[in-house]
C-alpha cells in the first residue's frame, strides 16, 4: 500500500473495528515513511455478511459507514501522510522474519521517536539481541565497510544452512548494530570465520569463548589484565562490541537464536612465560588472530580457598588445578560436558601462577602432559556423579560405560585437546579458569590480517 501511494495511486486500508487501527497501518506504514496511511473501519459484523445469504442491506450500511472516510483517505494529498520527521534508513541485517527490502524508514516527530520506534520494532523482530542496538544507516554501513579492503558482497560464510549467507555487507551490518568502530570490522569477519569452524553452539546453554593474540590487542585496546569469568568480565567497548557482533550475525543471518553473547578477552603476552597461542597453532608473532571455543560451561574459577596458595610453590600451584579441575569435572552443573566426548578443554593461567610453572623447567607441552594424567577421573566416582551423561560419553566412545571402575578416565581424548591461554592481571588469589567442552567444540584460530 505504500508503495503504490508512493507511486501516485491513492490507497485506503478497508479494516474491521474488531481489531482497532489495521496493523498494517499501525506497525508497517511508518517503518516505510507514511505514519498516516489512511484506514476506513467497518463494523466488526461485517466480516460475517459475505456468507449469510439475504444480508445486503447489512453490507450496505457497513459500506456506507466506511464511504467517508475512503472518500476522504483516497483524497488527501500525499505530502499530508508524511510528517516532517527525523528518518533513519535502515540496512536490513538478514533476519528471516524481517522486511525484505534493503532499506526500511522509522519515522517520529523527532529523532528521538523515531529512534524509539526503531528499537521496539527490531526487539519485536528478534533483531536486537535483548540490547539497545546502533541504527545500521546507510552512512554508518558504508563507514564500516571502509575498515576492510574486502568488497561487501564476498562471501565470508554460511551460517547454519545455506540461506545464512554472511556476506562482509551483512556482517558489516550486524557490527554496527552492536556498536563496534571501523576497525574492529577484519576482527568481527575473522570471527564468524572461527566461531563457524570450531562448531560453536551459540544458543541458550552453550557459552561462547573467544580471544585475540597479535598486535591487534594494542591496536585495538583489547582488554587482557581483567578476569575472564562472568563475574566481573572483559568491561571494554572492544572486547564487548565484538562479542555482541559475532553472536548478532549467527543469530540475524544465521537463524540461530540465543542468548549468550561471546566472551571476549586477549592474552596477556607481555607476561606470558611460554609462546603464545597463535604461535603455538604455527602463526607468526607479528599475526593478528582470533580464537574461538565451543564451551560447555562459562569460565569456572580454579579455587584454592579464600587466601590463595599457601606457599606458591610449583608443587602446590600443579596441586591446586589439577584438583579444582578433576573437582569441575564430577558436577556437570559446574563443570559442563568432560571426559572423552571428542572435545577440547581450556585452561586460562593467570600471569601470577604461569610462571611458577615456567620457572620451574615446564614447557607448555609438559604442563598439558601433566593435566592428562593427573584429572582424570575413576569410573566408579563418574557412575556416582554424573549418572545420565554417561549417555554422552557412550555415544562418542562405544564400550565407555563397560569400563572397570578403578580406570581413569581423562578429561579429554590427548593432552594436545588442552588449550593453555595466559590472561587476566598479575596478582590475585586464583591460578586461573577452566572450560570444558561441549560436544564436538574445538579450538579454531583465524588470522584477522586476512580481512583487513
């Protein structure tokens, strides 16, 4: 209707009483710049008159109700039905349930208003994620589009399934609408790209694990010296921009609906003991990647008690996280999905304890050898902790459940499915955070220099 309006043709929506202003002219008229389609009402019996036979004198009082008011909606002139208003042209992100068209009006008496009818009306889609969102204007699209040299039609993914086709255009979209700069837009890309090869879940119980190495974590103002864990978080626009970002573009272009937002942090390589990650996985130091983890759990705390280790001995510090984590691993509500289901496990040292075990002659690949053999849970204790997610451990490993109950069973298949990343500060009780896998959640590594 108000495309032919638009065109020249005079409209008038015919609706009964029953359902109050016609929705198409309440909600959908102002999304496309005409807050004032006219609508003519009817009596709400009417709807019943076309299937009673002998009803035309009730059709045509009906008819004659509504007459003035299509007279008068046919006859007013156009510039009328469009306020002098505020407008926001408005990049559609993908979503299955939205619009269209490639670009959608709000319009308000001033911007504030239609910036409010914005927001409701991408809550109401499922566009927003839950949070205020950026207007993805057609200005603010094409600044985004300008921190990458990639054209904004390439194919970066397919998200899901074949119709979630995240093109740079659409993820460039959905990083505005989380309020991401310019910048952080060859980080969000690399991002997809990782997310969708380490088979993350991002639905309402899998958390999501992501972080940076490279120089982009001083380029960009990555937060590395704050705690990983839910409790106090990664509280920087960049490492929360890119989070939400990410997790919008599985949600609006892939359909998959959630929500938990990525959590993204940085590892802290000035005061890591051991190579980094990324070159550890064969980058180069001077490489800026991103990281992804299909995580089972949020970052669980590796406690030690109230005032931290004792002694800080190598001993005691090796002591402490093998058992908080053999601890994690005995109650799933904690712990989430251990034990040999073909999945990784990430262990976050902190900068106060890595060195302990550094100095102490350990590399990495030790440290990880070490974890192998000494979290390992019996299957006695597993049968009386976990019960049902034996299921679990079954289906991925045929003839688990027939074991003996004095055999241990790792937390993962190979030392080399531990992931040993350093973030967070210096000082602090804890020797850092573990996360468990979820089913088939791999580790997956892509190089944020690839989509500048």
């Amino acid at each position: 209707m108000t495309e032919l309006e638009k065109r020249g043709i005079p409209t008038v929506d015919i609706c009964t009483e029953a359902w109050g202003v016609c929705g198409a002219c309440e909600k959908a008229a102002p999304i496309y710049g005409m807050p004032n389609l006219p609508w003519a009402p009817i009596p709400a019996a009417a709807e019943t008159y076309e299937n009673e036979p002998g009803n035309v004198e009730q059709m045509e009082e009906a008819a004659a109700l509504a007459l003035p008011d299509i007279i008068a909606g046919l006859t007013t002139p156009l510039e009328t039905l469009v306020e002098e208003v505020a407008v926001q042209q408005i990049a559609t992100p993908g979503g299955a349930e939205t619009p269209t068209s490639e670009t959608i009006t709000f319009s308000g008496k001033d911007y504030d208003e239609a910036l409010d009818k914005f927001q409701q009306m991408f809550d109401e889609w499922g566009l927003s994620g839950g949070f205020t969102v950026v207007p993805p204007t057609k200005e603010r699209v094409e600044a985004m589009l300008a921190g990458t040299s990639h054209s904004p039609d390439e194919l970066v993914e397919a998200l899901c399934d074949p119709q979630g086709q995240a093109t740079i255009r659409k993820i460039a979209i959905n990083a505005v609408m989380a309020g991401c700069e310019p910048e952080y837009l060859p980080v969000v890309v690399a991002g997809v790209k990782a997310a969708k090869a380490a088979e993350l879940h991002l639905n309402t119980w899998v958390p999501v694990l992501m972080w940076l190495n490279g120089p982009i974590i001083e380029e960009l103002n990555i937060v590395t010296t704050r705690s990983p864990g839910p409790a106090s978080g990664t509280a920087s626009k960049p490492n929360l921009a890119i989070g939400r970002a990410v997790n919008l573009c599985y949600q609006n272009i892939g359909g998959r609906w959630g929500d938990k937002v990525p959590l993204v942090t940085g590892e802290n390589e000035a005061l890591n003991p051991w190579e980094t990650f990324h070159v550890e996985k064969g980058y180069d130091a001077n490489t800026s990647t991103i990281s992804a983890f299909s995580s089972a759990s949020k970052p669980i705390e590796l406690w030690v008690g109230p005032k931290g280790l004792s002694t800080g001995t190598p001993d005691e510090t090796l002591y402490a996280i093998t058992h908080s984590i053999r601890g994690l691993n005995l109650y799933p509500t904690y712990g989430g999905l251990p034990c040999a289901i073909g999945s990784d496990a990430v262990v976050l040292l902190t900068p106060q304890y890595a060195p302990l075990i550094a100095d102490a002659g350990w590399t990495k690949a030790d440290f990880k050898e070490y974890l192998w053999h000494n979290t390992g849970i019996t299957m006695g204790d597993l049968r009386k902790a976990k019960g049902f997610q034996l299921v679990y451990w079954d289906y991925y490993n045929p003839g688990l459940d027939e074991l003996d109950d004095d055999v241990m069973i790792p937390p993962v298949l190979k030392p080399e499915h531990f992931q040993v990343i350093v973030v967070g500060g210096a000082t602090g009780f804890s020797p850092g955070w573990y996360c468990s896998g979820s089913s088939n959640g791999y580790t997956a590594t892509e190089s944020i220099d690839d989509w500048r």
